[in-house]
C-alpha cells in the first residue's frame, strides 16, 4: 500500500507558497533559528510570524527585533529559547506587537541572553517564564514599557543567574 506522506507534504509546500504569494501567510518556517552559524542575523520581523520553536543565538550570536511599527504578531507554539547552548548568545528586542508563547520563553537558557521589552506585549498561555536557566546560563529580562503575563510560572535565576529590571 503507497503511502499519501509525499502528497501531503507536496499539497501542504503548494499550499505554504501559494499563501506566501497572495500575501496571506505569516511564516511557513516550523522553526525560526537567528544566528551566526546560520548567517541570518540581526533579524527584524517584517510579517507576522507562527513558529514552533524560535532559537536566538543558538550556537552564535543572533539578534531578533520585533518592532513597535508596523504592529505583528510573533506566535511561538512551543518554546522561545534565547542562546541555547554553552557557545549562544542572544538578544531579542520586544518593541510593538504581540509576542505569545505557549510553553516556555528561555533567556540566557546555557548561554548569556537579554530581553529587552521597550513597548507591546507578552503573553505567555504555557509554562512560562525562565531567565538564567541552567548553572552555565546568564539571563536579563529588561522591562522598560509594555507588559508581561505568565499563566503560570516566572522563574528569574532558576538554575543560573538571572536579573529582571
């Protein structure tokens, strides 16, 4: 019996540019990487986004922005992971817009990882919030305008150092 996997997957590439072409679609990434190693950063949105993972500095370096004009939404399904790894190191900047994650946003996960929030909002509907991760992690969560809400948990310095100003 012949398998309908490549069908699917063709169908749903079809349909991914079609929608990219009219302009209807956000993102067609799964997961959205920003750094050195990949060579796409600074990155600063220009579309609304839907992503499942979002990695910022993973391996690198990696600089995000979402501006505070024109107003978008970035959407991440699972985690948002600012310098992941020993060798990361990540900024994302939160200037305008809705920034929604729906299980955990990571600063400074094993790496060194600022968030600097200047305006918009943050919600985060899942796991929450962690800042200063791991014992090898260093995370700062600068909150200057705009606002942030965790339904659930908000961890600064959880297993590494973290600040929250």
């Amino acid at each position: 019996m012949k398998s309908n996997t490549s069908k699917r997957r063709w169908r749903w590439w079809v349909g991914a540019v079609a929608l990219v072409v009219l302009g209807l679609a956000s993102s067609v990434w799964a997961d959205l990487e920003v750094d050195t190693s990949q060579g796409n950063t600074p990155y600063t949105m220009t579309v609304n986004l839907s992503n499942n993972y979002e990695y910022i500095g993973d391996n690198g370096s990696g600089s995000f922005t979402q501006p505070a004009s024109p107003v978008y939404t970035n959407q991440v399904n699972i985690d948002l992971e600012i310098a992941a790894s020993t060798t990361g190191s990540g900024s994302y900047t939160l200037s305008g817009g809705i920034l929604s994650a729906s299980q955990w946003e990571d600063g400074g996960m094993y790496g060194t990882g600022l968030f600097t929030q200047t305006g918009g909002s943050n919600i985060l509907t899942g796991s929450g919030l962690c800042v200063g991760t791991t014992p090898a992690g260093y995370g700062t969560y600068n909150l200057q305008v705009g606002s942030i809400s965790a339904a659930n948990n908000e961890y600064i310095g959880y297993g590494g150092t973290g600040t929250f100003s």
